[in-house]
C-alpha cells in the first residue's frame, strides 16, 4: 500500500523528539529512535513527522471499547473480580511475526478507528458501566502516550484507575511520565534472548528489562508480567530458568509471571499451538527459583490458574478460565488462613464481574 504522506488533520502536538541537522525529525518515545522527513510516518504508524516537530495522529480516535474481567489483561493481583473498559487504537512499535492482535496493531488503514472519545468521555463511560479500571491495550499504548496520558488523569478525577498493557519498549524520559499517572501494567516479556528480540519482534530486550526494574523500583505500580510461549522460539529449560532467575534477582519472587499459550497467527502460521505442558513445565521452572505466583493462560487450567498463599499453601483464589470460585483473601490483601500479607492490591469480594465480554460504543 502506497504511504500517505499528506499532513494527518487530526494531529496532536507531542514532546518526545529532536531535530537533525539535515532536517529530519527524530521520534524520541521509543528506542527504534525513527528519523522522519516531513510527511513520513514512524514505525509504529500513529507518529508522524510534520512541520519540523511529532505529532500523533490518533489522539481521541479508538479501535473500539469493552467491558472485560481484569483478569483478562492479565492482572490476577489488582482487584481481582473488577471489571476494566479496555480499548486500543491502531499501529505498534514492535513487529513481532506472532502478533495475536495484528489487525488491530498492525493496522495501517485509519477507518478502523471507528470510535472517537475524548479522555473525559471515556472516564464516564466506564463509570456508567460500573468498572473500576480502564486498560489501554490491543496496540501498545507508548505510541499514543499523550492520548492514554490524558485519559489516565481524566479517569483519575472520576475515581478510576488505569492499567497499562504494554511491551514495555519505551525510552526513560517518556517512560517516567507514562508511568506516573498508571496504577496497573502487565508488561510482556516476550523472551530472554537478544536473538529472539531482534529477529522475532524488531527489538531489543535491554529496554525491556530497564522498564521492569523501573517499574520495580521507582514507582508504585502494580505490575504483572506475561511470556507467551512458541514451541522452539523461547522455551527452552535454560532460557527459562535464566528469564525466571532474573525476575526473582531483581524484581523479587512477588511478581505474578502468567505463561500463555502460543495459537499460530500472523506471520507464524508454521507454529504449532502451545502444549499445555510446555506452560506447566515453564511454571515448574519458575516455582523452584522461588517465585510465589506463576499462572498459566489460553489453555484449561484450574490448578495453575489459581492463587495460592506462600506461607500456608492454602489456595486463596480459584480461577476456572476468567470465572472466580473460592476467595480467601481479605479486604486488606491477608490471607485469610495464616493472615500473611498477600502481594497486590485487593478489597471485599462483592461478587465477581466473571467471564463476559461486552462491547460498548461511546455516543458522540
């Protein structure tokens, strides 16, 4: 398809950029660091070169908006049963060639933002709806940081906290203002090689880790991590072992680590879907370098699926798919057997929001 380089109309001034001496404009949310001739586009599509400065082009306009479970994200330590109102726009940073949202994150065509919401409309919204969250996902929400940045303030005022869900590929300065209006991210780790960053996603696995410690040690955000996990890519006994030793050297063994299963998509078509063995034996691996909560996700799996109290063993939390069964946990985050403080941020179990999935269109 032929690039449209003709200014976007709907333009939205950024801050994270610098000029070149040969009059280039170069990009600096993300580590790719694109430099871009007036006109041009980054690669994350939604960022655009125009008049010597950056603009993004998406502010206000969403790929569409839905009620989940906030496990769905997944987030198994932030007010687990809550119902979040999560949307995306389009384009991604990232090129993965096993992108289970690529129509949305690859997207290149502007009619698939077909819903149009200024942060405050988005706000009340989901305080009609009843959630207590909003979630910036489906396409990495870095690219569109001024439009979830403004969101995320205007929720907020109304009461409501934001999840990010995001890859976590971002540069310091921006990362440090992304950051510091969200309560929640899941960041996805995509694997632990450098190898498999650069040929698999066009990236870099350095940035990645620089965020989970960040997020570990500068602020206050809850955070999750998710791997997915592709037969022969990035599953192996070492690079797991490495990957999970890591996270518990350096971001403690607090830190919920979801293993998802692997469907063929995209440009991964030759893959075979995940065993639910490879998830299991990922979860062993993680388990004995001391890590307290590692889910299993995309695949059947009560057990793995479900929370469970490091000091006294006892299950707290079951999960059948995103439906909530038992829960032991009190409303101050202590389990309710031993009265051991619960790593995440919880409150009364008033009935669960359970396994729906409801689409909602904003009026203009």
């Amino acid at each position: 398809m032929k690039e449209n380089n003709h200014a976007d109309h709907n333009a939205y001034p950024t801050q994270y950029w610098h000029q070149l001496d040969d009059g280039r404009v170069v990009c600096d949310v993300c580590p790719r660091q694109c430099a871009l001739r007036d006109g041009k586009r980054g690669a994350c599509f939604v960022r655009q070169a125009q008049d010597g400065e950056i603009v993004l082009t998406t502010y206000g306009r969403s790929s569409g908006f839905c009620i989940d479970p906030i496990e769905k994200k997944p987030l198994n330590h932030f007010y687990p049963g809550s119902s979040v109102l999560s949307f995306g726009t389009a384009g991604c940073n990232l090129g993965c060639k096993f992108c289970q949202n690529w129509s949305i994150s690859k997207s290149r065509q502007m009619d698939t933002l077909a819903d149009q919401a200024s942060p405050e409309r988005i706000a009340s919204a989901a305080s009609t709806h009843g959630c207590q969250s909003i979630a910036f996902t489906y396409n990495d929400p870095v690219i569109f940081l001024e439009y979830a940045v403004d969101t995320a303030i205007a929720c907020k005022e109304a009461g409501l906290n934001s999840v990010a869900v995001s890859a976590g590929y971002i540069c310091d300065a921006p990362r440090e203002k992304f950051y510091s209006v969200m309560d929640a991210a899941n960041i996805d780790l995509k694997a632990f090689s450098e190898w498999f960053y650069k040929k698999v996603c066009m990236g870099e696995l350095a940035p990645v880790l620089e965020t989970l410690k960040y997020l570990k040690h500068e602020t206050d955000v809850w955070f999750e991590i998710t791997t997915l996990l592709i037969p022969d890519e990035n599953d192996s006994d070492q690079e797991l072992d490495e990957m999970t030793g890591w996270i518990a050297d350096n971001l403690g063994t607090d830190v919920p680590l979801h293993f998802s299963a692997f469907h063929p998509d995209f440009k991964m078509l030759d893959k075979t879907r995940t065993p639910a063995s490879t998830l299991l034996r990922a979860r062993d691996i993680a388990l004995r370098n001391g890590l307290n909560f590692v889910y299993v996700g995309n695949v059947h799996h009560t057990a793995a699926s479900s929370t469970y109290c490091p000091s006294c063993g006892e299950r707290l939390i079951e999960r059948d798919w995103y439906k909530i069964g038992q829960y032991e946990i009190d409303d101050t985050g202590h389990c309710n057997h031993c009265h051991s403080e619960i790593a995440g941020r919880f409150q009364k179990m008033n009935g669960a929001f359970g396994p729906r999935r409801i689409p909602v269109r904003l009026k203009h």
